[in-house]
C-alpha cells in the first residue's frame, strides 16, 4: 500500500468558549477556552478534526511522492498514520480519496485559494434564525462608529472641481438600479423579457476558434483571459410558458436545458434554501446561480495566485450587467453572497471539484408595496413617503 498527503489542505486553529461551573466554584471565571485543529481539504465534503499528533504527522508525509506505508511505518507512529488514512487526509494510490484529490491536481488550484473556496462554502445555512437571535440595535450598539462613508486626501481647498457629468439615458438606469426585495407574487415574468436579460447576461454574441481547440465566446460583460467560465444555473418559478424547474443556460445557442420539474412548493423550498432563507428574494421569478468552471480557467491560468480572484470578479460584472439589464425593462433584480452553496451544488448535480456557485442572482416584476427594505434615497423606484 503506497499513501501521500493530499494536495492541498489547510489547518485551522479554531477557538471556541464555553461556562463551566465547576471552574467557578475553583475559584475561576469559568470560561472553559479549548482550541480545535480544524483540517479542509477539497476533496473531503467536510472539515476534519485533528490531534497535534496527527498535524504534526501529516506535513511530514509527501505530497508529491507516494510512499510505502512500512516505510512511513518506520517514522511515524502506525495509529496516526492510520487515523489521517481513515480520515483520508493521507490518500491511498487506487481508491475513491486519491482518485478526487487526482482531479484537484488536475485542476491547477492555487493552493490558498482553494482553501478560501472549500472553506467558504455553506449547507443548511438560514441567516433568518440568526437574524432573529440578534437584538434589534446589535449593529449599532456593538460594532460602534463605521469608517467614514468617503477617503479624504486633501481638504476641500485642495481639490479639483470636475465638470457634471453630461446626464444620459445611463444615468436614469443607473438611479433606478435598486436592489429589489419586494418581487410580485401574483404575476409572471414574461418570456421576451426572461429571455432578453438572459442573453444580455450570459448569452454569446460571436463564437471563435481563438487557436486550434480553443474555442472562445464574446459576450457582453468582460471575463479575465476572454474565456468566460461562469455557467448560469437557473431556479424558474414564474416565468410565462417555462415549466418551473431547475434549468442550464446554453449561451451559444440561447438556449434552456431543463434539469429537473419541480412544483410550485419544492420550486419555493428550493429557493429559499439556496439563499440561505433570506425570505425577501425567494419570490423571485427567476434565480440565476453564477457557477464558475474552475478547470476552464485554471487550464490558462495554472496554479495563478490570481486566477480565483478573477471567477470572483467575473461573477460581479455579471451581476451588474444583470441588474442593468432587467432594470432596464422595468424588472426589479438582486444578487446575494450569503447563500448555501452545498446545497445549489447538490440540487443541480454539480461536482464541486469541477464547479461552484459563488453568488445567487435573481430578477422579475416588483410588486406594488414595499413590504421589505429597499435602498432607493433618490425614489427613483418608491415614492417619498
Ligand atoms: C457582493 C454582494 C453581496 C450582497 N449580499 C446581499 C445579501 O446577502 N442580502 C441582501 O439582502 N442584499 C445583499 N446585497 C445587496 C446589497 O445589500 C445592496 O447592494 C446594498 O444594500 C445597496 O443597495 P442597492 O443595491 O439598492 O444600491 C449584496 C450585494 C453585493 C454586491
């Protein structure tokens, strides 16, 4: 049997607090301190907990060469090699655990930026129940004064004024481009326009052989390297003439591929599940989850300190465009970072080594009262009250 650590991992110092009693009566404040080694691979669906002893042992095993376990028997103590084994952060040529941390190899992830990604992503998780165990005044009371709002360099003698902006039709967009939190129950989105801001976000206005087996689109926001590797995902709920169901986007041929029918209340579940039960975006009649293919643009940018930041950034301009697009017609939109990604990866049958969400996006009519808080100081969308 030949063994070798796993590609990547990170190890995390995590504290945690908790009362004792007992350590009052002795004569202390009872606040029992323990800190836990807390192990994330990508190639394990979750964290590990670590002895010292097994640390210590782990980085002192290869991760480049597979060695024999006798040897490594020789070294190291044999019930410490078998634990990080069984936890499967010492992989075994041959089985299932080496195969998945093959494919990380493979993918050319930057060692921190995989454990920023592993180690980011959410199950389960329902930001309203912690929401609620929050005081009402917790912001304010606890965090204090925020930085101020703008960066001052020089006092106001020493600037220079600009001339005002040449007001456009971007202009007005721009005002109303309002994140919505209050989408219209009772109607549909309509076809031209789903299917408008679809193409406007993610569809493909050419497609070219950039080099031979290199195929790259143009499309209408920028992608670092042009090559494009967010995949749109989608949760329909109310949108004329497409079933409600979980969809993929075909940007070259504008095109839906239905995944699964869903009805009216797995649709809501589901959707309120991906973004983390934030209840005021589950009426969206559409959510479009940006899943990055991170093999599409590690293969350019192998092992890149930059490569990560560029998906993240890839996401944002879809974002906006998204936002401006469905703003345009008269559509509210919304995009979101707390969401369970674990739980979009699954819904949609996705491998995480190969693809992950990394915000939700929604749009479709506003309703006609704002029930929940929109930030729109211009009332460019709401009128003063
Ligand atoms: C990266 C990012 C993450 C966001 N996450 C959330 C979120 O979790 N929940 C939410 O209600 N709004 C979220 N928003 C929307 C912001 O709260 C919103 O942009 C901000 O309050 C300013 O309002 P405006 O978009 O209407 O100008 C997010 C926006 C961005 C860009």
């Amino acid at each position: 049997m030949r063994l070798r650590r796993c590609a990547h991992l990170l190890v995390e110092p995590r504290d945690t607090l908790s009362f004792d009693l007992a350590l009052v009566a002795a004569g202390g404040s009872g606040v029992r301190h323990a800190t836990e080694l807390v192990a994330r691979a990508p190639h394990l669906r979750d964290d590990v907990v670590l002895s010292p002893a097994e640390v210590a042992t782990v980085f002192a095993v290869s991760s480049s060469q597979w060695q024999a376990l006798d040897e490594l028997e020789r070294i190291h103590p044999p019930p410490v090699l078998e634990a990080l084994r069984e936890k499967a952060l010492l992989v075994v040529e041959g089985t299932h655990a080496a195969a998945r941390d093959e494919r990380v190899r493979d993918t050319h992830w930057r060692a921190p930026a995989a454990a920023m990604h592993y180690s980011s992503r959410w199950q389960g998780v329902d930001t309203e129940a912690a929401l609620q165990s929050l005081p009402e005044d917790a912001l304010r009371d606890h965090l204090g004064a925020a930085p101020p709002p703008v960066r001052e360099r020089t006092p106001p003698t020493g600037r220079v004024p600009l001339p005002q902006a040449r007001a456009t039709a971007l202009d007005g967009l721009l005002d109303r481009r309002v994140t919505c939190r209050n989408f219209d129950r009772t109607r549909s989105l309509s076809l031209a326009d789903f299917s408008s801001v679809l193409y406007r976000v993610y569809g493909a206005r050419a497609l070219t052989e950039y080099a031979p087996g290199v195929h790259l689109l143009k499309k209408g926001v920028p992608s670092a390297g042009g090559l494009h590797p967010t995949e749109a995902y989608l949760l329909v709920q109310r949108v004329d003439g497409v079933p409600t169901g979980l969809y993929h986007y075909h940007p070259v041929d504008h095109a839906l591929e239905p995944l699964r029918a869903l009805d009216a209340a797995e649709a809501a579940t589901l959707a309120r599940r991906f973004v983390a039960a934030q209840a005021w975006f589950v009426d969206a009649h559409v959510m479009v989850m940006p899943t990055s293919r991170f093999g599409r643009t590690f293969w350019k940018y192998r092992n890149h300190p930059k490569a990560y930041r560029a998906l993240i950034l890839d996401v944002g301009h879809l974002s906006q465009t998204a936002y401006l697009a469905a703003t345009e017609l008269g559509l509210g939109a919304f995009v979101t970072a707390a969401i369970n990604e674990v739980d979009i990866e699954e819904a949609f049958g996705l491998d995480p080594l190969e693809e992950g969400p990394l915000a939700v996006t929604g749009f479709g009519p506003r309703g006609p009262e704002r029930h929940e808080i929109e930030f729109d100081p211009l009332n460019a969308v709401w009128p003063a009250p």
